[in-house]
C-alpha cells in the first residue's frame, strides 16, 4: 500500500435498503429462542445460520454448536441428541425426514420465500413437469431445492450447463435460486428459451434481493465508488458487488468489517455509496459508515522536488 494524504471528506450516500431481509431476521430470532429455551441442552445449527460469521460466533457464545459439512445430511449425522437448527436457505424433505428419525427436536428456520420455492417444484414435479433450477454448485438452498424432486430437476449454473442438456420432455419448467441476480440468470433463461420454446420460466429470485440489487445499481450511477459490507460467504453480498460492476459500471468492494477498508479504494472519491448483504448485522454497517465519515479522501503523495538539485 502506498502513501496517501488526505483532504476534504467524502460524502457517504446510504443505500436503501440494505442488511437484514425479512428471512434473516426470522431466522436469527428462531435461533436465539432456541437458545434460550433449551440453555444447558445440546443445541446445533445446520451450517452456517446465515452466511455471516459474526452471527454464527454470537451463537457460539450462547453455547449453539455449529456443524458445518459438505452437505446437509452429512452435517445431521453429526446430531445424535437435542434441538437441530434448519437455516434459513432450507433443506431437502430427506434431511427433515432424518433428523425426526433420530428423534431429534427440529426448529425450522426456513425463509418463507425458500419454502416458496420448494412448494413450487413439489407442484411441478408432481404435475410431471421437467424443472431446470439455475443456482450456485455447493450453495445449501440448491442441495434442499434438489432435494425435492431427486431425477427430476437439474441443477445448471452456466450458459455451458444450458448447452449440455439433453431433454425431451414436453413439460419443462425453468427456475431460480432466490438469491441470485436478474442479470445473470436473465441470459441463462433466454439461452433456455432459445433451445426450449416450451419452457415455463419461474423466477424466484426473492423481492429482499431484487430490492437491494435495483437500489444499490442506482445508486451507485451517482458514486464514485460502493462499499458492499457482507461475508465472502454470503451469496447475495457477492452479487451486489457483482451488479455495481457489470450495471453500473462502478469500483465495488466487499468487505467483512471497517478493518477491510482501504485507502487506495477512495483515491480523489468524492461520493461512497455503502450497502450490505440481507445477513449482515446492522453493527458492522453501521461502523464501516462511520469510518468513510470522519475519513479524509486520500490523494497519493507526489514526490516532492530534490532539494540538493534546486
Ligand atoms: S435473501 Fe431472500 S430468500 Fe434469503 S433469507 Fe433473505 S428474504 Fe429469504
């Protein structure tokens, strides 16, 4: 990192929304009863609750054990007695099916839009439809949505994916993990479309992300550079910075906490705009905005003439 002084203020524009969507707070608030209600009992959170490691270490502290594995049902093998968390980002019927297997206490803190989808492909399925589900490989919302209809829905993440197919059936239906992006699943759907005429198109990417993708690619016109404060874990912290880039055409950086900040980022920046992931704890937005407040906007030292050769 070079060396940098620093001038004026920067103006820091306040993106809304931003943070906690509906589904994490009920989430949070699911585990933090759990918690309470079963204190001095074996409690486990199914991966990470929300993909945030600040709420996963505040749970930790309250004594909630978290087991984090490859997939869902691996992690439940891991629970041989009391209460099991379901996170918010779901789990296939097989894993609720085992979990009451093994006896065990089951709070499920599914978001409401989640179970929304799951319901979808149930009907679809059912009705013998062909779902193809656009989602992230190794994302746990993908391996419960999977989970419904086993043989019957496939998982595609690429316009390659889309290539690969190979389907006959009449009845075909197309949908989306809930916190991807209108923009990238947009071509993927129109690449469908093109090899598919027949196929119905579900989009299901929820209104908490949607919202704070459209209000951050806005904002961020007006910005010089945008700030996303969420985990490199978290799916949908990724795609704001993803939208910034590529629709607005802006510098985006994600960062964890204040500590990521960098001075370089805010080289001659006059307006920072500053959003965060639907898990990031309001706190950790809070301390990175009051940072760019009271931080001057750094302009890199000029070397200065020799004196020896005046
Ligand atoms: S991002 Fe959307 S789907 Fe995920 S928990 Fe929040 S509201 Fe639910």
């Amino acid at each position: 990192m070079g060396s940098y002084c620093y001038d004026r203020g920067v103006e820091v524009v306040k993106i809304r929304p931003r943070g906690y969507c509906h589904g994490v707070v009920e989430a949070v608030r699911a585990l933090r009863q759990a918690a309470e209600e079963h204190e001095g009992e074996p409690v486990a959170m199914l991966g990470y609750l929300v993909h945030n490691e600040h709420v996963t270490r505040e749970f930790a502290d309250r004594g909630v054990r978290l087991i984090d594995a490859p997939s869902r049902l691996e992690a439940l093998e891991e629970v041989t007695e009391g209460t099991v968390v379901l996170t918010a980002h779901g789990v296939s019927p097989e894993v609720k099916d085992r979990a009451r297997a093994k006896g065990l206490n089951v709070v499920d803190a599914t978001c409401s839009d989640v179970v929304r989808t799951h319901d979808l492909v149930q009907r679809l399925t059912a009705d013998g439809y062909t779902v193809i589900y656009i989602g992230k490989v190794g994302h746990p919302e993908p391996e419960g949505v999977l989970g419904e209809a086993p043989g019957m829905i496939h998982l595609v993440q690429s316009l390659d994916d889309v290539e690969s197919l190979e389907l006959s059936t009449p009845k075909l239906a197309v949908t989306t993990q809930t916190t991807l992006s209108v923009w990238d699943t947009q071509s993927i759907i129109d690449r469908l479309q093109q090899r598919f005429p027949h196929i119905e198109v579900h989009n299901e990417i929820c209104s908490a992300t949607q919202d704070r993708q459209q209000a951050a690619v806005e904002a961020a016109k007006e910005c010089d550079v945008v700030i996303v404060v969420g985990s490199s874990r978290s799916s949908n912290s990724q795609r704001l910075v993803q939208v910034v880039h590529e629709l607005a055409q802006r510098p985006a950086y994600l960062v964890d906490t204040v500590a990521d900040l960098k001075p370089e980022w805010f080289v001659n920046c006059q307006r920072v705009g500053v959003t965060a992931g639907a898990s990031t704890p309001t706190i950790l937005t809070r301390e990175v905005i009051a940072e760019l407040e009271t931080m001057g906007t750094p302009a890199p030292l000029t070397a200065s003439p020799d004196p020896a050769r005046a």
